[in-house]
C-alpha cells in the first residue's frame, strides 16, 4: 500500500467514524430536506425524469436521517423546502406532527402573488412553520422582485409575523437583492444558504463588488449563513481534504463572524458530493479549533436566534 492509497483509506475511515466523542454537544442540523417518490402524486423534486438516480430519487425521511446520524447527538432539525406545491408545506408540518426531530420548517409561498397572505396567515398558525425560502428556484427571479413594491410588502407581513427568510442562491445580484430587501425591511432576519460552493467572481472588480455587498450584509445582525455544501466538484472529482475548502471558509467566517453562522447538511441533496459522515465532518474539522464556547454558537445557539424554533423535547437545547 503506497501512501496515497494508505492516506485515502485512512481518511475513508475517519469520515465513517461517527460517535459520541464527534458531537460533544447537542446539534441543530439547520438544513435538510423531506420528500417521497413513492406518494401518489410523486414530487416536483427531484424531477421525475431523475428516476434512475440512485443517490437522490428515493425516499428522504426522518428515520433514515435518524440511521445515518446514529451515534451523533443530532437534537433537532429544520427542514427547508424543496418544493413549490401549496400543499407539501402542509405534507411537511404533518410529519413535523408526529417527529420531535423537526423543531422546524421553512415553506415556500410566493410573495407578490395575490393570496400569499392568506396561505402566509393559514401556515403561520403551526409555530413550526418557521418562514419561506426565496431565490432562482423553480423559475423566479429574486433579484428583480425585490424591486416590486407587492413583493416587499408580502415580506414585510412576513416580517412582521417573526418569521424569516432563507435565499437559496447566492450569486452577486441576488447578494445584492438581500441588501436592498433587507434595507426596505430591517426587521426580516435573513439566513443565506450554501454561501460557501457559490464561486467568488474572478475579474477584481466584481469579487470586491460582491465582498462589500457581503460586508454591507454583515453589518446587520438579523443576518445569517450557513456554513453548507462545502464540499464541491473540481475537474471531476470532489475533495475532501479540509484544506482545499479552508481559504473560502476563513473568508466567510472573517466577514460574519462565529455569532452568525450555522450548522447545515444539506441532507440529501449533499450525497450529490459526499456522504453524510464527509459532510458533517469538514465543518467539524473546521469549527472544532475555534473552541467550546464558538462550537456552541455553531451547532446550535446561533441557530435559535436564526429561526426561533421549537424546543420539542427535553434533550433540545435552549438559551438562559
């Protein structure tokens, strides 16, 4: 066995050694996803012509969540949408009914349409209905619908409702689209997903552009990101060394600071990259330097101040 092949194996070893001792505290995983092919209706996502996709088109459930994470002190859950049907924001809340594991779940209603707040108000009603996700999904336009003066408002009342935002893409115009919606409404606390697989734009101009949008963004404490979908692919193949990824991460975490940013797996969209256990720990290897006290914030007191979830079960953790 020559050294290379001694380092791959080792490291394959380690990214399947999931215990106790790896989560000395509770965590708050701040970003799956829930859906079923087999339902009747089947799903918008992912799509039905992705059937022979063995990674992602089956089942996406809380027990086999619970398998893979055997061993890890996974507290809760919030799960995101993955989803532009009305009706799977309620499919979603029904399980949540009968899975403390979920302590909530951010929806997708279409602010600027004629009944958003009425679907707002009707899901509003379950506290673990915790906001909607917004960005280029399923044809939108982000970026140019901050601009409508029906979309802003829509986000006011949602706002105002103590619920919040999650953007799903974070290119420089929708960076931006945050700071102008943020600025129309200050009270929206808002949680960027993914920040860390979005490439930087390589022209100078454009990546300090888009650096003082982030910092703009920084500057205004409702504002979140999670530290997910790290892992990416280059020429084919996926790393996993820590290193590869540190400079971006050492970015992100320079500009937000350790109060601002959270835990996220991206479960099961992430075994498009790695397995779980790579996932979880390449945000562990980086965070676990920081200290006790910044692994906290990290896995889950940050968390609670992003979405104020549900504490659902004893084990849940809660701020004094």
């Amino acid at each position: 066995m020559n050294r290379r092949t001694f380092l791959g194996f080792a490291a394959s070893s380690a990214a399947m050694d999931l215990s106790a001792k790896d989560s000395p505290m509770p965590i708050i995983d701040t970003h799956i996803h829930l859906f079923d092919p087999t339902r009747p209706q089947g799903i918008p996502w992912p799509e039905m012509d992705k059937k022979d996709d063995e990674v992602l088109y089956r089942p996406a459930l809380p027990d086999r969540y619970r398998q893979l994470t055997k061993g890890l002190r996974i507290a809760g859950v919030i799960e995101v949408e993955c989803s532009p049907w009305l009706e799977d924001n309620q499919w979603v809340l029904d399980i949540a009914a009968h899975d403390t594991l979920i302590v909530g779940t951010v929806g997708d209603l279409e602010p600027g349409k004629p009944d958003f707040r009425k679907h707002l108000e009707r899901f509003h009603r379950n506290p673990l209905f915790r906001g909607i996700r917004c960005g280029n999904l399923w044809g939108r336009d982000f970026h140019g619908d901050v601009s409508r003066e029906d979309y802003v408002s829509d986000i006011k009342a949602l706002a105002d409702a103590g619920l919040g935002l999650d953007t799903a893409d974070q290119s420089t115009p929708n960076v931006e689209a945050v700071v102008r919606i943020t600025d129309k409404v200050p009270n929206l606390r808002v949680v960027l997903d993914h920040l860390p697989q979005t490439d930087p734009p390589d022209e100078a101009g454009a990546r300090k552009e888009r650096t003082t949008f982030l910092r703009e963004l920084a500057a205004r404490p409702q504002i979140y990101v999670k530290l997910s979908e790290i892992l990416r692919r280059v020429n084919g193949k996926v790393p996993i060394d820590l290193e590869f990824y540190r400079s971006r991460l050492d970015e992100i975490w320079e500009i937000f600071g350790e109060d601002r940013i959270l835990f996220g797996s991206d479960w099961p969209n992430s075994d498009r990259w790695g397995s779980f256990q790579e996932v979880f720990n390449l945000a562990r290897d980086y965070v676990r330097t920081k200290g006790n006290a910044v692994e906290e914030k990290f896995y889950w007191k940050n968390s609670i101040r992003a979405y104020k979830w549900v504490k659902r079960t004893a084990d849940q953790p809660e701020l004094m």
